[in-house]
C-alpha cells in the first residue's frame, strides 16, 4: 500500500510543515524578553498563601446583600481574568510561529499568572458566598437580577472568546499582542488603586500581588510592540489604533462605566451593577468611584498613548474621558481581542 510517506528521502534533511511546533530550536539573544522572562520567574506568588481565613471571617459578618455584592464583583472580575486559555492559546501559537525563545518562556508565565488570577477569584467567592452564582437561589427581584447581570457578562465572554480565535487568522502576532497593552496598562491602575483602599489584609495583598503580575504582563505587550512596530505598515498601526478603543470598550464594564458599544445585556444591568458596587462599598469592600476609575483610564490611556506616539500609532478617539484621537467608526465583534 502506498502512503503519503512513500517518497521519503532519508539522504536529505526533512522538511518541516510550517506553522508547526517541531522542529524545537533555541535561541539566546533577546536580552530584553530574557530579563522579563527572569523577572517572572522571581516575581511568582501563591495565591493559596492569602489568608482566606480573614476573608471568611469578614464575611461572616456581613448580612446576604452584602456577601451577594462582594461575590458579583468578584464574579464581573473573573470573566477577564479567565485568561488562561487565551494565554496558553498564544504560548501554542507562538510555537508555532517558532518566536523566540524567551518570549515563549514569558508567555507560558503569563498563562500560569492568568490561572492564579481566575483561582483567586474563585477562591474569593467561595469565601463569601459559596456556590455563587450557579447555586445561589435569588430571594427577590434584586438578587434575581444580580445574578442574571453575572451569567450575561459570561455569556459576553463567550462571544469574545469565539472573536479571539478568529483573531489569530487575521492579525499577526505583534498586533495581537500590542492590542493587550490597554488591558494590561487599565488592570495595572485598577489593581493598584483596589490594595491601596482595600481594608483586608488579605484583599490588600492579593491585589498588590495581582498588579505586580500585570506591571509585568504590560511590559510584555510593551516590548512586543517596540520591538515590532518599526516592521508596521499604516494598515498594521490602524488595526492598533482600534483595538485600543476595543479594549477600552471591553474593559470598561468592570474598570469604568458599563459600556454600550459590544455588550448585549439587561436593560436593567447598569442600575443593578450601581446597586451592586454600592452594597459592596458599606459592607467596606473597597471599589474605586466614577472618579477615581475616569482617573485610572486617563493614566493608563496617556501612558499607552505616550508609548505608541513614539512608533507613529496614533491614539483613537476616547470622548468619555475627554481624549481625542483617531474617530473609530464602527468596531465589529470579530475586533475584540484585549485582555487582562
Ligand atoms: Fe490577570
Ligand atoms: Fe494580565
């Protein structure tokens, strides 16, 4: 019988399938993503050392309400720190596209960072109101539609997921990942703003530990877009532009104001998502105000801004905080690619 295999010329070295992980090959230089793949290493937590024992304790004392508004905040959190199937979704494509060394390693740290970051939200709820939200029974209208809010943020993730595999066959991977600078740059503020108000002990650390992990993680997309953009051409440095707008719009439902733009959600999701937030605050589980989250996007918009102007990216338009920039007309489902 005759096979594909049949003509093989052992004589000759193999031709290797592009867009394939074999053949393994090395490479050392890249000092830059070398020193960030070292700083991962160092910078590692548990987040099984936090002391779940305070936060169960604190929410011992806190009435239903109160445990449902911590556990829908941790809830929201977690649809963007589900991350660790998109990180180890690029650690394969990165393989595959035969990167360097060291930016494979940091992108292996990043997919072990993500998953500390998803089992830390879990581990949250589970100490404030186990079981949330599968397994909660709402008592009224409010919890019913807390609840609801929760299952259709998710089911936006969904969405975004199916966008980001797509994303793949459209974008190349310096794109991609420069489109991770706002997330990363938005989580970065966020988290440090959340440690510094926060009044557990517990809560404080997991959040310094959470945005020391994102410092890193936008340094990352930071490195990938210098050391790329150079080999952009306008087309590439648009497709930039708007994914900065998209991740401001994806973001924004847990960093900002619920967005309009993407979501589909209850009509009733902002008033409840309020009501939420402001439960959460009297019950002192500190979340930033209106205020301080227009404060911590400006910062990280400037700060993304600052670093793309230097490529010749332009900014896009942000008329919520007053920023103006390129006018994005329209951005499509498929154009969601940001994370945390
Ligand atoms: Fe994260
Ligand atoms: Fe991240």
């Amino acid at each position: 019988m005759s096979s594909k295999y049949s003509n093989l010329n052992f004589e000759e070295e193999p031709d290797f399938p592009i867009e394939n992980i074999y053949p393994p090959r090395w490479n050392f230089d890249n000092e830059k993503a070398w020193q960030l793949y070292r700083r991962a290493k160092r910078e590692q937590w548990d987040e099984e050392n936090i002391d779940w024992k305070e936060v169960k304790d604190y929410a011992t004392g806190l009435d239903r309400k109160q445990k449902l508004a911590i556990a829908y905040w941790w809830s929201l959190l977690s649809n963007f720190d589900n991350a660790t199937p998109v990180f180890a979704y690029a650690v394969i494509k990165s393989f595959e596209q035969h990167l360097d060394t060291a930016v494979k390693g940091v992108l292996t740290t990043i997919t072990y960072d993500e998953n500390r970051h998803n089992v830390m939200c879990g581990l949250a709820i589970n100490s404030v109101l186990p079981g949330f939200p599968f397994d909660f029974k709402p008592q009224d209208d409010l919890e019913k539609k807390a609840k609801l809010n929760v299952l259709w943020t998710w089911w936006n993730g969904s969405r975004y997921w199916k966008a980001y595999l797509e994303a793949y066959k459209k974008y190349t991977f310096d794109v991609l990942f420069t489109s991770f600078m706002m997330g990363e740059a938005a989580a970065t503020t966020v988290f440090t703003t959340m440690s510094k108000g926060a009044k557990l002990k517990a809560f404080q650390e997991l959040f310094k530990n959470t945005a020391v992990d994102e410092t890193r993680h936008y340094a990352f997309t930071h490195l990938i877009m210098s050391q790329n953009a150079q080999k952009m051409d306008e087309e590439r440095k648009k497709l930039v532009t708007k994914q900065i707008r998209a991740g401001f719009v994806f973001l924004s439902l847990i960093t900002y104001k619920p967005p309009k733009d993407f979501w589909k959600l209850p009509p009733w999701f902002t008033e409840v998502h309020e009501k939420m937030e402001d439960i959460a605050r009297d019950a002192g589980f500190y979340i930033p105000t209106i205020e301080e989250k227009e404060q911590a996007w400006k910062q990280a918009v400037l700060r993304v801004g600052a670093s793309l102007k230097h490529y010749g990216i332009k900014l896009p338009d942000m008329p919520e905080l007053g920023i103006s920039g390129e006018v994005i007309e329209e951005i499509s489902e498929e154009d969601y690619i940001p994370v945390f």
